[in-house]
C-alpha cells in the first residue's frame, strides 16, 4: 500500500499524545489505582482487628477511706463502692437502659440516670424509669495489700457483703 492514498501520513510531533496512548495511560494509572487500594485493604484485612481495653478490675482504695453508709462513685471504674451497715459491696455505674452513667444524688438518697430518668436505691433496685432491671452487684474482695477490689466483669446473684 503506497502512503498516497493515506490522508493522514503528516508526521507527528514528539510531545503530541496520539488518543491510543492516552487511553492506555488512562488504562494503566486506573489499574495501578484499583491495585494500590486493593493491597491497602488487604493489608487491613490482614493486620489485627484487636480492642484494647482497661482492666476489669478496679482497684478502690483502702477500705479506711469509705466512711459508714456512704456510697462513692468512681467515675473512671464506672462503679460504686458503699459501705452499708452489712459491709462493702460495689455496684455497676451504668444504667441497664441505654447504658447512660448513673450519679448518686445525696438529698434524695437515689441513684438517677440523666438521660432517660431511671432511678435506683443504694441497693441497686429500680424505683422508677424505664430501666428493664436493677443496677448488677459486682464482685468484692480484698487484695494481699488490703484494698478493695471490684470485678467490674462479674455480675453476682445474690448479695454479698464484704466485711472488714
């Protein structure tokens, strides 16, 4: 075939992208995107998916530092340690309704939930609101070094009292 019948056999210049080398360039940097992403989530994929979390077990304190019928919320713990006339025992912070923290109100001798308005005795029992159920009794015991410790991981049935 002779170059006369071709209309376009003008000589391209040097910088000028034919639209065939575009589109395979368009074609590479699109596979080598879907590669890159796709190596970015397996590697999420394969690392650890692991929650670190606090200890369940709080330390309290000695015991010398809850005075007689007093109820002591540990903020951070997300518990309460009272001292009844029967002993220690620790109850869980967060509400069994939406899982909201609980503050104890002194007047009114009632731990009250502010987001939703259940309300709770010292002994844990619901009084009022929305709350399914009372507040868990936590597990109490003392350490080697003589602090109260709670298990904020396990629930006890029936009411135990720590005595000191």
């Amino acid at each position: 075939m002779s170059q006369e019948g071709n209309v376009d056999s003008k000589p391209k210049p040097d910088d000028e992208t034919t639209r065939r080398e575009a589109f395979v360039k368009l074609g590479i940097g699109a596979a080598c995107l879907a590669g890159a992403g796709a190596a970015v989530f397996g590697f999420e994929f394969l690392s650890p998916n692991v929650l670190y979390e606090a200890s369940p077990i709080a330390n309290a304190g000695k015991p010398d530092r809850y005075p007689a019928g007093s109820v002591t919320q540990d903020l951070k713990a997300g518990i309460y340690v009272i001292h009844g006339p029967e002993g220690f025992y620790s109850l869980s912070a967060v509400c069994t309704h939406l899982g909201c923290l609980t503050a104890w109100n002194a007047d009114l001798g009632i731990i009250a939930c502010p987001c939703h308005g259940s309300k709770f005795n010292e002994l844990g029992e619901k009084i009022d609101g929305p709350a399914p159920r009372g507040l868990p009794w936590l597990r109490v015991w003392l350490s080697d070094e003589g602090d109260l410790m709670v298990d904020r991981s396990t629930t006890i049935l029936l009411k135990q009292f720590l005595r000191t």
